[in-house]
C-alpha cells in the first residue's frame, strides 16, 4: 500500500505522519516539529485541508 507523508501547511516541510488513500481524519490535530505551528486538519484520498491553523507559546 502506497502512504505518502503529510506535510506541514505553514512551514511545507514533512510531519511525523504518513496516511494512506484509504486514510480518512477529521479534526486532527496536526503538530510539526520543525515551525512548532499546530493545525486542525481533516484528509481524504491524499487531500489534507486545513480547518484551523493555532498559534503555539513559545517556551522561555
């Protein structure tokens, strides 16, 4: 089964997630390590939408 990964839609770079076709998420909440951004996303067939981009605290 192919998966691809999901990318990050603020900074464009890979996630820690891969979903396959058949992969269906709603209101997932999706983290990226690099720009320390969270979204809400929902994925269909390949196609990630985001509902909800958060802002993230940045630790001092």
């Amino acid at each position: 089964m192919i998966s691809e990964w999901v990318r990050c839609p603020v900074c464009g770079n890979k996630t820690r997630l891969q979903i396959r076709k058949d992969t269906e998420l709603k209101n997932f909440p999706l983290y990226c390590p690099k720009c320390r951004q969270e979204s809400l996303i929902e994925a269909k067939d390949f196609q990630v939408t985001v509902i909800k981009r958060f802002e993230t605290k940045k630790q001092s």
